[in-house]
C-alpha cells in the first residue's frame, strides 16, 4: 500500500495528515504558538538584526500572527494567500523590497509548516495528495494558472508524486469510512474562501470500497464572506460609513473605499501606511460625524483589526445555536454594544446564500442528477454550522439523511486515504 501525505491547503486554516495502512493520523504543529493539527494560512516576514541585514525571519500560521501583533510595523503579515493562487493580475508582491510570486509564498508556508511537524514530515512519502477546490476564488480564475504555480511551489519538496484532488471528493472519502451500504452522496465542503459540491456513487465489492466521482461543482463564496456582512452591517456605521462631510457648499459622502479594509483584519494594518489613511485623517475637520471617524482612526491606530474578527467571528457562531447574541467591542465604547438577531445576520447574507444554492443546483443540472437520488448528505467545514446554510439541504434532503462531523480535519485524512488507492488517477483533478 502506498504511503501518502493528504496536504488541505485552505484559505483560512491547513492540515496534513499521513496514510497509515487502512488508517490515517493528523501531523502536529509545534511553534512559538504552541501545538496543534491545524495551521493558519498564515505568513509574517520580520528583519531582524541577529539574522544579518538581509535577513528575514519567516513565521506561519498563529505564531504569524503574533509575530505581526508583536512588532506593528515591521513584521509584513499576509493571509488567505490561496485567495490569489488563480489570479493572472496578481504577480507577486513585494516583502523588504523583493518581489514574492504566489509560488514563493507558498513555499515559504509549507516549509515553515514542515518545520514544526518535525519527524511527521519526514514520512519517506510516496506521494504528497493536494486538495483543490472545485472552482478557485476570483472573479476570473485561471485553474492551469493554479496548478501551475502549485506544482512549480512543491515540485522542491522531493515527493515522487504530486496529485491533486477536488476538496470535497477527499471529503467524500473520509465520510464514506463509516458508510454500511452503498450509497450515493453528495457533500458539500464549506471553506474560508469557498463553497464546493461534488457527488460521489460508493459501493463496496468483496470487502473493498469502489467509488465513482459523479460530477462537481463550487463557487467562490464562503465563512469569510459572512464576517465581512457583520462588519459591514455592525461595524463600519459606527466608524463613518454612511456618514458625510462638507466640501465648500456641499455635503458629499464619505468614500465607502475606507471600508473595503475590512475584507480581511490584516489589510487594516496595511492601510494604516496608505495615503488614504493620511486622507481619512485630514477629512476628520469637516466630517458632520467626526466622532465616528476618529473612531475609525483609533480602530487602525491600535491595531485592534484582530481582536476585532475574532468578536464577529464568535458572536456568528453563537448565532448558529442562538436567535440573537449581545454584540460589544471594548476599543469602539458602548456605541458598540448591540443586540444581532439571527433573522438580520441572514437578511445580510442572503445574496451570499442565494450564489451558494445556484452553485447547488448546478451539480444536479450538470450531472443529470435529482435530489431524490442521493441517499447521504456530508456537510462539512465551519460555515456548515450556519442555519440558513443547513436550511438550504435540510429544505431538499431527509434530515436523517444530513450528516456532519471533521469539520477541519476530513479533506486531509481524505487525501490521505486516495493517496493510498492504486487507482489515484482517477481522482487527480485536472483544470477545467
């Protein structure tokens, strides 16, 4: 049996886990953060004068972060790196004046990872299993693109093989362990950055499982898409958005640009250096609010982009076993503090979840599949957890028929488990 290394690159958290005969094992994590089997996309790239002038000391996952809390402005702090894996408009960017291509970035991030796995990562592996989500994020994804820079970034790691496999097939496969019959089903991988559908046929012959891929598909929507509607909504009214400012004898909005900041907490730091953060500051004097953008200012000044996603990102999981949560962030005072119900969160995600269930409807349509014929749903990653998301197949499906479970961990153990398969052809994901 082939050994295997199941490598889920997310855009919000990674995972390996090694093929171990008819089983697998999560690889740990062992950082200035700690330990874990799971790793934050994450880099951080400080100097630092012990290193030598042109040194840089490159951190991952939660030790990034606090490498980059630690030292504001002079560790460069980047996320979501796979968000740019299918863009041709994103060439590189630059980190103490030297330009890093997507490649380099992931590099980078899997030898900091190989690192604190420590002996997990020296497995003498036959083949590194590399999940790929069905459609890649953007608005115009290049898959070749993808693979291409994928490939040039491990191809330096000395697997004998390298394949790539769609996200929610390696799901599937995970699931399919605890299967008792043969069964057709559908699973639908809820990531950081995307959504993806794929159904499987699994039977089992002579004690063996077979398994016949069925059709995918996925759009790039997904868990962050949701911070960013709280933000949105709950945040950015307090701090200016919405509001206006004076311009000789008119009154003119404040640019909703300021606000695109808050796509990711990191990008909060980078404005901080911009010159529309020199602007926002000068627009204070003539602002009719100015209160709200000084606490804008303050918001940025502090640094306190971080702690501010991890209040939303705890106050949208109490949503998903409560109506309505109390929401307060210390550093924005009392204005703060407000009651979320749930029916607002899913009135500010409605057009999320409405792009979610066409990506739903196409893998019947392009598969000639109804949902009468599927006998198992597998809904797995963190957004699965969301009501109005759970509502889309429970409104579809038996609810007997819904399982859920290995919301972080089931893409790797899957990949691992097709690493092992002589058939891994088969399941090797090419561009579209």
């Amino acid at each position: 049996m082939t050994k295997a290394l199941g490598f889920d690159f997310g855009t919000t958290n990674s995972v390996l886990a090694a093929s171990q005969g008819e089983t697998t094992q999560s690889l740990k994590f062992t950082s200035a953060a700690g330990t874990g089997d799971t790793m934050r996309t994450a880099l951080s790239f400080t100097k630092h004068a012990k290193l030598g002038a042109s040194a840089v000391k490159i951190e991952a996952g939660q030790a990034a972060i606090r490498e980059f809390i630690d030292n504001p402005g002079e560790a460069r702090f980047l996320q979501s790196i796979k968000t740019f894996a299918a863009s041709p408009l994103f060439q590189g960017t630059l980190i103490f004046a030297k330009r890093h291509g997507f490649e380099d970035l992931m590099r980078a991030f899997v030898s900091r990872i190989a690192d604190y796995a420590g002996n997990g990562w020296e497995g003498d592996y036959k083949r590194l299993v590399v999940g790929r989500p069905v459609r890649f994020a953007g608005s115009n994804p290049d898959e070749g693109l993808a693979l291409e820079r994928y490939n040039k970034a491990l191809s330096t790691f000395d697997f004998p093989e390298i394949h790539f496999v769609y996200e929610p097939v390696a799901a599937a496969f995970y699931f399919a362990q605890s299967l008792k019959r043969d069964a057709t089903v559908l699973v639908a991988d809820f990531g950081g950055g995307t959504t993806d559908y794929s159904i499987i046929r699994f039977e089992s012959r002579a004690g063996h499982l077979t398994a016949v891929p069925i059709g995918h598909s996925g759009i790039g929507v997904a868990g962050d898409h949701f911070d960013f509607r709280i933000i949105d909504n709950v945040i950015s009214p307090l701090i200016g958005k919405g509001s206006q400012f004076r311009s000789f004898d008119k009154l003119l909005d404040v640019p909703t640009s300021y606000y695109a900041n808050f796509g990711r907490w990191n990008q909060l730091s980078i404005f901080k250096t911009l010159k529309d953060f020199a602007d926002l500051k000068q627009l204070v004097r003539s602002a009719v609010e100015p209160e709200k953008l000084e606490r804008f200012i303050d918001l940025v000044d502090h640094d306190e982009g971080y702690p501010l996603y991890q209040a939303i990102s705890a106050a949208k999981m109490r949503l998903s076993s409560e109506e309505e949560t109390e929401f307060h962030f210390a550093p924005l005072g009392e204005e703060s503090r407000r009651t979320i119900r749930r029916s607002d969160f899913e009135d500010w995600i409605a057009p999320d979840i409405e792009r979610i269930e066409t990506a739903l409807d196409e893998v019947f349509t392009t598969t000639g599949t109804k949902p009468a014929d599927i006998d198992k749903v597998f809904l797995t990653g963190g957004t699965s957890f969301v009501p109005a998301v759970r509502r889309l197949f429970e409104n579809r499906f038996d609810k007997g028929d819904i399982e859920s479970g290995g919301e972080l961990l089931s893409i790797a153990h899957g990949l691992a488990l097709i690493g092992e398969r002589d058939d891994i052809d088969r399941w090797t994901a090419m561009a579209a």
